[in-house]
C-alpha cells in the first residue's frame, strides 16, 4: 500500500512537472508571436511612412526595384508557400525563423540609421534591441524543442550573408533605404507566419489560426 501511495506521489510530481513545461513553453511562443507581431507591424509603418515622403516618380521607379531585388536573408533555405509551410516540422520552422532574426544582426543598425534620419517611430535602437530579445526567445523554444538532443541542424554552421549586402547592393541613398525597409518588412513577414504555424502546431485549441 505504502509503495503504491509512492508510486502514485512520483507519477503526480511528474504531470504537474510536464504541465508546468507546457505552460512555460505556452508562454514563450505567445510572446515570441507578440513580438515578431509587434516588429511587422513596425516594418510595415515604416516603409508606409517611407513611402508618403517619396515623390510620385520616385515611388514609381521603386515600386520596380524591389520585386527584381534580393535580400540578405535569401540565401537562407526557408519553406515557399503555406502548404509546404505547414508540412514543415515545429523544430525547423523555429530554427529557420531563428536564422532569419539572426541574419538582421548587422544590417538593424543601419535600419536604425534610416529610421532616425527619415522616420519618426520611437527609439530607432529599441529596434536592434527587440530583435535580439526575439532571437533569445526563439533560441530559448529551440532547446525546448530538442529536450537535451544535441542540436544537429548544419545550418547553423552556416556563415551569414556578408554584413554589408545593403549598402553595397545600393546605387544611391533611396534605394538603399528602400530595399532594407521592404526586406527588413519581408523578413519579419516570414518570421511571423513560420512562429504562428508553429504555435498552432502545438497549441491544444483546435480553433488556432495559422
């Protein structure tokens, strides 16, 4: 009887254990999808903001260059399309959302440079500073994914796109600007659908919305 009101202790500890991880990881991802939420939004201002100061043939000409362009996140392998996003496993959705944050390193700084020389939306380092806060907790979804496994993604091995690809892929000031905007607006995009999806995948509530 003793054993077995033992046995019954251990097994109790270890749901209110499991519930408690669940919770926390609940938690993590609802401010992760927050956040990145919260930059889009912000990366959709500030191109919006970027734009109503243009004038209408430089609009014109832009609205041209960005569909021909490339960002310095497209060297990173990523799922095209909301099928083969959501046949995409919760583990590889978070590292590539990961790679992507990450892959903004640099190139956030001088988006707070443009910010602060044309845009006004607050604190333009607040900027560097919340995508970092974002990367922490991703990485932090990361190893709760692998739950002690090494992690063996080779990806990670991989060097970032070269740091300066905004500045140098530019031919003048405006473009400049506007490219980093629409992929920094892009990427954040991306982020956003690949850490919805991976909510939902894990989410108990069969009414998410991916």
């Amino acid at each position: 009887m003793a054993r077995a009101l033992v046995l019954l202790s251990v097994v109790l500890v270890s749901l209110l254990v499991n519930q408690g991880r669940a919770s926390e990881n609940q938690r993590l991802f609802n401010n992760a999808v927050i956040r990145v939420q919260h930059l889009h939004q912000l990366a959709a201002k500030m191109i919006s903001d970027f734009e109503d100061n243009l004038l209408p043939e430089e609009r014109r000409q832009l609205s041209k260059i960005f569909p021909l362009s490339f960002c310095n996140s497209d060297s990173i392998e990523a799922p095209i399309g909301k099928d083969e996003t959501q046949k995409s496993s919760m583990l590889k959705l978070l590292r590539i959302s990961f790679r992507l944050i990450e892959s903004w390193d640099f190139p956030s700084q001088t988006l707070s440079g443009t910010v602060s020389n044309s845009l006004t939306v607050g604190n333009p380092n607040q900027i560097t500073e919340k995508l970092e806060d974002l990367k922490v907790g991703i990485s932090v979804l990361i190893k709760g994914c692998l739950d002690g496994q090494p992690n063996m993604d080779d990806n990670d091995s991989l060097p970032l796109p070269f740091e300066d690809f905004y500045v140098t892929m530019g031919e003048n000031s405006l473009r400049e600007s506007f490219r980093l905007l629409a992929c920094f607006k892009k990427d954040m995009h991306k982020v956003e659908t690949y850490l919805r999806v991976a909510n939902c995948r894990r989410s108990l509530d069969s009414n998410c919305i991916m």
